[in-house]
C-alpha cells in the first residue's frame, strides 16, 4: 500500500493547538513534517494570518494552501482519511464531542495564557524558553533582547483572553475543578468519552502540554492534585499503538456521571461567556459583562467565541429528532443546554 505524501504543517512546541495537532497526526498514523515557525520554510505559503499551526494542503490544481484553525482541520483530515477517525460516527456523541473540544479550544486556554503570564516564575520561564525554540540560534545577547521582547508583549495580550484581576480567581478556580474533574474521570476511563480518544480528549491535551507540563504554576497544581492527569497527558502525546473499534465509545444517552461532571464544569463556567459575548459582539459592545461561577466577569468581546457558537448551533440544528433527543438528554442539567 502506498504512502501518503506527508503533511506538511508549521508550528512551535509551546503552542497548545500545534501539540494538539500534532497528537491528532500521531494517533491516526498520517505522515508528516512539523517545520519550526520562524525557520526557512522553503515551498510553503504564508497564511493569511498567521496562526499556529499552520498546515499546508493541496488545491485541485496541487498548490499548497495554507489553512489554520485546529478543529476544521480535524475535521477535514477525518473527512479525507477515513481510517482512525477522530470525531465519533454517532451524530449525537459527536455533537458531545464538539461541546468539549470547543471548551477545551477555547475556555482551558484561558487557564494556559492566564497562568504562564500572570506569575513571575511562568513569565521567566516562557519569556526565556519559547524565543529559543525558534531563535535560539543567535547569541545570549540577542536572545535575551527576544525574551524581553515576548514578554513585552505577551502579559498586554492578556485582556484579549479575559484574564484579569477580577477573572483572575474565575479561571484559577475552574482549572482546579477540570483536573479534579478529570482526575476522577481517569480512574475508571481511559478518554472522555469513552476507550478512545475524541476531540475533546485532543483538545483538552493541547492545552495541558503547557499547564501541567511546561509552565511551572499550573504544573506543581496538576502534579499533586492530579496526578493521572499529568500522567495522560504524556501519554497522549503519541497513540500510535492504540487499536481503536466503533465499539470504544460511550452511548450518547448513557454517559458516565464522570464524563457528565466534565460537561457540567463547561456548561458552568464557558456557556454563560459564549452566550455573552454573542450578545456583546452582536450589539456591538464594546464590553462583555457577565457574571461566571457567581462572580462578575468583563472582557473584551471576541468576534471568534461568536462564531464558535454559531458553529455548535449549526450542528445541534442539523441533528434529526433522535440524536437531538439523545443530546439534549445527555447535556440536561449540565448548563451546557443553554446553548441551544
């Protein structure tokens, strides 16, 4: 049987969606070739914006394209190579599947941007590490001058991620009940939602390569408080001996009360933020303001979580009446009901 061509995409160690990605290309056993952002990348195309990670697929005619954003990209290598599938077949355990890697995505990176640059030992750590992934060709000089210069201008980014002083202990307080969460879920269970690894599974390691592995904060938490976590984490990272079956998953309608735990911490803390930013960006606010977990919560409106809830409409709106019944039983008093 013949190769595949590899996939060529571009990234950095220290982001989450690129170790996500490159989780997801391991467990399905694609061939491909990470070029280091900032290195030579002869051939390749820059985006449009550049996100990491970028991948490069061909057009009808064979050109590269560029294209990011991690979960369409699942999406289409599920669509193009239909072996190992990530995404679950039953529409209704995927419709679950998409609510917990949009969570992860989108409300766990929060925790990672917060922690890595909120605290003094984080800052120092990133400031010095991630310039030498991609520049550390240069002299100690220079790349202290890189250094300085990240963090310069990585603690100002952190108003677009919400974190503040009065989110600050909202986040803090939702990491630690996902790890316990989750903890608790990998006592009896080897993925969210099931023997198998979904989108949400990918998701949510992107995101804990850097908390409970990278940045020194979050990782002394995730070491004594959820030790499983930290240890999945890792293995995670490479799935390339697992032999999954269809028979792997959970039912929709009978989730285990650990799986359910995980969506109730998504419908507590990243539900109600969709919800107001949605209004806030539709109204053209110039604030989100919300109250999260009891506490009041303010940030810039963030025209992506729109779409992010637009998208999670769209599938639920495409479900028929069976799985539709089946999700809504699933997700009933999780609080990520309110979404639809």
């Amino acid at each position: 049987m013949s190769q595949p061509p590899p996939i060529a995409l571009k990234g950095v160690p220290g982001s989450p969606y690129t170790r996500k990605m490159l989780g997801v290309l391991r467990y399905r056993r694609l061939p491909y070739r990470l070029v280091i952002a900032s290195h030579d990348a002869p051939g390749l195309p820059m985006p449009k914006v550049n996100l990491l990670p970028t991948f490069f697929f061909a057009d009808a005619d064979g050109a590269l394209q560029p294209v990011t954003d991690s979960s369409p990209i699942l999406r289409r290598l599920d669509a193009d190579y239909p072996e190992r599938r990530v995404r679950p077949a039953d529409p209704a355990l995927a419709m679950i599947d998409s609510i917990l890697e949009d969570y992860a995505d989108e409300w766990l990176t929060k925790a990672m941007f917060h922690y890595r640059w909120r605290y003094d030992a984080d800052v120092a750590r990133a400031s010095a590490i991630l310039p030498a992934w991609t520049r550390g060709r240069t002299s100690d000089e220079a790349l202290a001058a890189q250094s300085a210069a990240i963090a310069a201008r990585q603690i100002p980014r952190l108003r677009y991620v919400g974190s503040n002083a009065a989110t600050g202990p909202v986040i803090e307080a939702s990491y630690l009940r996902f790890l316990d969460a989750m903890e608790a879920h990998l006592r009896t269970h080897a993925f969210m939602l099931g023997a198998r690894p979904g989108g949400g599974d990918f998701g949510a390691f992107g995101q804990l390569t850097q908390l409970a592995h990278f940045d020194p904060t979050p990782m002394a938490i995730a070491t004594e408080r959820a030790p499983r976590v930290s240890a999945w984490t890792g293995a995670v990272e490479d799935l390339s001996g697992l032999e999954p079956t269809d028979a792997d998953w959970f039912e929709a309608t009978a989730l285990p009360a650990t799986t359910t735990a995980i969506l109730a911490e998504a419908g507590r803390v990243y539900a109600p933020l969709l919800l107001a930013n949605a209004r806030a960006v539709k109204t053209e606010a110039q604030l989100v303001e919300t109250t999260i977990d009891g506490r009041p919560w303010a940030q810039q409106p963030f025209a992506y979580q729109a779409k992010c809830l637009m998208w999670l409409r769209e599938e639920y709106a495409a479900l028929n009446s069976t799985a539709r019944s089946a999700v809504d039983q699933a997700l009933a008093g999780t609080g990520c009901e309110a979404l639809f």
